[in-house]
C-alpha cells in the first residue's frame, strides 16, 4: 500500500524560506495526483491554501506557492510570518475517487 | 460561499453505528460537486474517509469500505455518513467537506467538525 509522506517537523526563522514536500513511498508525484495542500492550527478546522499542484485558494498570500520539485509535490512558504505556524498537510489523489491524506508536518516559527 | 454544519451524537457506544449529517447552505448540492467526509483522530493527522457526488456515486477509503456508507439527500440538502461496527480507534473530530470543481473531488471547503468519542 502507497503511504503519503511528509516531513514531520521543519524550522524556519521569520522572514527566511521554507519548503515542505509530499512524497509517495512508491513512485513519483506529478500534477496527474492533484496535489493539494492545507493549513490547520490546534482546534481549527483545516483551511485549503492551495490545489491543483500551483492554484492558491482565495484570500491565500501570494507569498505560498506550490510546485512539483523532483519526485515530490512542495509547498514553498517566501517570508515566513510568525502566524504561518501551524500543522501542514497535503493530500493526493490515487485514482478512482480515492485520496490520501500524508501524514502532516508542524512548521515552527523562531 | 458554501458552507457546512456536522452534526449527530457525540458519543457512540462500541460496536454500534456513528451517524453524522453535515448541513449545506449557499449551494445546492443537486447542482454538482463532490461532498466529502474526513476524520482526525485526537493529536493525529487527517484521514480521508469518502465522498460522494451529487448524483449518488461513491468513493471509500479501502480500510473502511467494509463498514461505511455515504449518501446524499437532495430534498433536504444535506449528506450523511454511517460508519458501523465502531471501536474506540473510530474516535475523532469528524469533517464534512466539499470540492469546489465539478471535475475533481479534493476537499475545499470545510464544516468546523464534531467530535465523536466511541465509549462504553
């Protein structure tokens, strides 16, 4: 069975750059998986930031944008803010109707 | 802007059934898209449980397919989900989603979640 991956926890200094990725353990992620990314923090429902590998959701600052960088889906975060500090999942889709959600990756701001 | 509202019981006993509606307002769900529902365990990630279009068809999460059923209700605008046969790892916050394109069913928007404790 295909598992999502994502690092569990990153860093990134305030005003720096950040990158996570969304991997498979079997295979390559292309735009063909519908890479979607969202933000959530504690007790929040989760918000959509961006869909279809590159397509920020209204209201998304344009300092997040998403790609597809080697093998993986990324979300690249430009100037981190203190508030950007939160749980980041992404979510693929596997065919047939059915997606799969990675496993998260909690993103501190110091 | 659509919205959604879960609710239901908020305790289930094991080995009964969980049964959640989600609300929809500020589209009908008649019209298309995808209504989807997901659960997230207490300080774990997020599972995609299933959806289900407008017009009936489904989608299961295969770790579940055996236990679960989603279905739409035009009249009310509304959609349900079952999940049967429940131990205490079926405790989570329960979301209720929907797609935002007619062509692909990635969770977009978002009801604000219920929690359901699977207890004795």
């Amino acid at each position: 069975q295909t598992v999502v991956t994502q690092e569990p926890s990153f860093s990134v200094s305030p005003g720096g750059t950040v990158t996570l990725t969304c991997g498979l353990t079997s295979g390559s992620v292309s735009t063909s998986y519908y890479p979607t990314w969202y933000q959530q923090t504690p007790g929040q429902a989760p918000r959509t930031l961006m869909y279809n590998t590159n397509t920020r959701s209204s209201g998304v600052p344009d300092r997040f944008s998403g790609s597809i960088l080697g093998n993986k889906a990324a979300l690249t975060i430009t100037g981190a803010q203190a508030d950007d500090e939160s749980d980041y999942y992404c979510v693929l889709h596997m065919g047939s109707g059915i997606w799969v959600f990675g496993g998260g990756t909690k993103l501190t701001v110091l | 802007q659509v919205q959604l509202q879960e609710s239901g019981p908020g305790l289930v006993k094991p080995s009964e059934t969980l049964s959640l509606t989600c609300a929809v307002s500020g589209y009908s769900i008649s019209s298309g898209y995808y209504w989807v529902w997901i659960r997230q365990p207490p300080g774990k990630g997020l599972d995609w449980i299933g959806s289900v279009y407008h017009s009936g068809s489904t989608s299961y999460n295969p770790s579940l397919k055996s236990r679960v059923a989603i279905s739409v209700d035009t009249s009310k605008n509304q959609f349900s989900l079952k999940l049967s046969s429940v131990t205490a790892a079926d405790t989570a916050v329960y979301y209720c989603a929907t797609s935002h394109r007619y062509d692909t069913s990635e969770p977009y928007y978002w009801g604000q979640g219920a929690l359901v404790t699977v207890s004795s």
